[in-house]
C-alpha cells in the first residue's frame, strides 16, 4: 500500500511511499478537517525530482540514522542525521512517520535528535528530513530501542556478627545493589531504626553505643521489585572477675609440697 493515513492527536498525517514521477507528480492534496461548528481545508501541491534531474542545492542526506540504536532507560542518547544543501537545509524529525515535538527532555540540534533521559515511549522508527527553498529529502528509517534494565535487589555487604563488651560500641554495615536502587534500612524486634521519609540507597551504617544486651538486627532493602532482608547477632560478652589473692582458711593447714590444699578464696 503506497498511501498510509496517521491519524494523530489533533491532525493527521498522509504519507506517500514509494513515490512515482508518472503519478505523483504535480498533485494536488487536500486536508480537510471538520466538527460541529463547520469545516475548514487546505491544499498542497506536490512535485516529485528525479534523482537524476534535481538541481544545484538541492538537500542531501549525507549521514542517515543507525539502522538500530540500543540505549538503556534513562540514560541519554543521540539519534545521528547530517544533510548539506543550498540554502543550508533545516532538518526535520518523524517518529512513525509522525513529526516530533521537542520538549525539556528531547531536542534536535546540530548532531541529531538529543535525549537527556531515554524512556520505553520513545522507542519506534526515526527518520530525518532535509528541507531548504528547493524540496525535501528523506533519511532511511532506524530503530531506536530502549531497554528496560530491572535488577531485583541483592545484597553486597552483609552485615557481620560482632562481640563486644558491656558498654562497648560496634557499627554494622549493609549494602545492596539493584535497579532501581533499593533503599536499606535497618530493625530490631520488629522496629524500625531509621527515619523511613529519608531512608539510604545502597548502603547503611547501623552505629550502636552503650550496648549492654544481646541483640539480633536486621538489614532490610527494598525496591519496587521486591524486598530481602539479612540479620546480624551482636553479642555482649560475660566479663568473669579476676583473682587477686588466695588465703587459707585454716591458721594451720595441711601442706603437701607447700601447696594450700585447704583454702578459702577471695578478691
């Protein structure tokens, strides 16, 4: 089918391909466009060039787009078109054979059609057009895909068991690793340690002081993809009394080698 109509929101488009000289040729197209209120149209006139007969200046596609353009999700991009002519020719944009509108996070500049942030709608066929005073050139069409890179989240630092003494500090550290990147948060009993309206990405640093009391604490991260959690024993150590003197409870007592085999202990 050499006639394809996009309707697109708030027009509409007609495109020819691939075109004829002996029945393109000097035709005349009309745009109607209608609603309750009445009617209005337009008309254009189209003349075909043959390749072989297109004047001085006329518009050349010297760089088309890649036949395929892979980019990841939010990462920037840039879709290539050069084109020469005399007057120097302004370069167009189709998406589907749909012209593009720019906005803050797509434009066209001198390389190409610029994204800052690629995203899943912006995947489809490109093409460039070269227009100036004596016609319009087309590119060849190229793929633009845009992948979608989910990493459920997984842990990279585990948190480790520690000892200490009654009174002592210890700090546990966790980190995880996904796409999105998970917030990490830590919990004892049941509770939460952390301010959940500010939680870290990555990575977290759980510092205990004054601890006199054993304790398990889990290390909890979640993304949009799912949650998984670690836990990690901290464990206060039982101080035994040292000896400081030994003294025998009898005022005579039984030696053997001039060892106190008889005696009472104390500090």
């Amino acid at each position: 089918m050499r006639y394809l109509i996009i309707d697109t929101e708030g027009g509409s488009v007609l495109r020819l391909s691939p075109l004829r000289n002996d029945r393109d040729n000097d035709q005349s197209v009309v745009c109607e466009a209608s609603n309750d209120d009445g009617t209005a149209t337009t008309r254009a006139r189209l003349t075909v060039t043959q390749a072989d007969s297109r004047p001085a200046g006329y518009p050349e596609i010297t760089s088309s787009p890649r036949l395929s353009v892979v980019v990841q999700v939010d990462r920037p991009a840039t879709i290539l078109c050069g084109a020469t002519g005399n007057p120097e020719p302004e370069i167009l944009w189709f998406k589907e054979f749909v012209p593009i509108e720019t906005n803050d996070r797509i434009s066209i500049t001198d390389s190409g059609l610029q994204f800052s942030r690629a995203q899943l709608s912006d995947q489809g066929h490109y093409e460039c057009a070269a227009k100036n005073s004596l016609g319009t050139r087309y590119s060849w069409l190229g793929q633009f895909y845009v992948r979608d890179r989910r990493v459920e989240p997984r842990f990279t630092i585990l948190p480790e068991n520690q000892e200490v003494v009654p009174g002592g500090s210890v700090n546990l550290t966790c980190a995880a690793y996904g796409y999105p990147m998970p917030s990490v948060r830590w919990m004892k009993a049941g509770m939460d340690l952390d301010d959940l309206d500010n939680l870290p990405l990555g990575r977290n640093v759980l510092k205990l002081g004054d601890i006199y009391e054993s304790a398990n604490y889990t290390c909890v991260a979640t993304s949009l993809l799912g949650t998984i959690d670690t836990s990690a024993r901290v464990t206060v150590r039982t101080v035994r009394p040292e000896l400081s003197e030994a003294v025998c409870s009898e005022s005579n007592p039984c030696l053997n080698g001039g060892t106190c085999e008889n005696y009472t202990v104390k500090k």
